[in-house]
C-alpha cells in the first residue's frame, strides 16, 4: 500500500503543475526556460546539501 501524501506535499506539487501549464500556454521558449531553470536548481541544490552534509550541517 502506498503511503499517503501530506496537505503541503500535495499544494506543491500542484503549484509546480500549474506553474508548468501556464509556462506551456506560452510556448515552448516558456517551457524550456522553466525547464532548464529547474534543472539547475536541482543540481546546485543537490551540490549545497552535499557541501552541508559533508560537515555535518545536514541529514
């Protein structure tokens, strides 16, 4: 059985649905910045926590 989503995790993830379609409705230079924007930050997002995990500033 598959676990249950929280309120939040749920908004956020039809904020960033929402987000996607409006960025789709103008077109595909729109989506792909949105695209890419996001992709970015999930790598130096991911780069930060290791740098905080690595000096125990992190789980």
């Amino acid at each position: 059985m598959a676990r249950r989503r929280s309120l939040r995790s749920e908004l956020y993830r039809d904020a960033r649905l929402l987000g996607d379609l409006q960025a789709a409705s103008h077109g595909p230079g729109a989506y792909a910045t949105r695209y890419v924007r996001r992709k970015v930050y999930a790598r130096t997002n991911t780069f930060t926590h290791s740098i905080l995990r690595s000096i125990n500033l992190s789980k």
